[in-house]
C-alpha cells in the first residue's frame, strides 16, 4: 500500500470519527413529554372550603300540586365567595352542569338516590327567566 493511500484512509478514518464523535457530543431531542391546550385563567374569587356543595330541602313534594301548577316552589340560595381580587374583574358568571333529562330537555335528571329518573329538574330566575 502506498504511503499517499495510506494517509488518505488515516485521514478519512479520522475524519469519520470526528464526525461520529460529533454526533455523539449533541444533546439528544426530548420526546414531547406534555402538551397543554386551554386557557389561563385568573380566579378573582373562590368559594371556601366546604360551601362547595349547596344542599336544598323541597321538603314533602305532592304530586297534586306538581299537576294543578306544573312546578314546586322556589327554593332560594346563595353563593359565598371568598378572597375576591375586584382589580380582576367585578362581575361574576356561574355556570351549572349535570346529566340532562332525555324527556325533558333543557331540564336536570335527578340522582338515582334523590328522586325517580323521570322527575325533572331547572332553574328559572328570581324574574321567573328560564335557565339553561
């Protein structure tokens, strides 16, 4: 073997290590680990720690008077919020979520443990406004 050839595949195989060395010597890609979707909020309030759940007492419900005025009367309640920062914001918007009536849209289904599944349930407002 000449000696220009030889030097040539010294020269060749010492650049491939460097290169190999190269490759070796770069940080690997992470794998996507974590992907967040959605929106920041700042809560201006809270509600305290265990006011969270708001129970109401309809009390005795007689069918009669469901059929002659096709609802109970209205149970009022309130909603104590906390820890309000008013420099965020000064209005409030609630919203109220649950398994919905398959016989009467628009209108809450009942626990299994608080009525049968067939009795309705909503919301109207104090101005008799009907909430969705």
């Amino acid at each position: 073997m000449s000696t220009s050839v030889g030097k040539r595949r010294g020269a060749l195989l010492a650049a491939g290590v460097l290169m190999l060395g190269g490759l070796a010597a770069r940080p690997a890609a992470a794998d996507e680990n974590m992907r967040f979707e959605g929106t920041l909020v700042a809560e201006p309030c809270v509600i305290p720690p265990g006011e969270e759940l708001i129970r109401l007492d309809f009390g005795t419900i007689v069918d009669k008077y469901l059929y002659l005025n096709g609802r109970t009367l209205s149970q009022t309640f309130s909603l104590h919020l906390a820890e309000c920062d008013l420099s965020l914001g000064n209005t409030v918007a609630v919203t109220f979520s649950g398994a919905e009536n398959a016989r009467l849209p628009g209108c809450w289904r009942w626990t299994a443990a608080a009525a049968p599944p067939a009795s309705p349930s909503g919301w109207k407002t104090s101005t008799a406004r009907r909430c969705r």
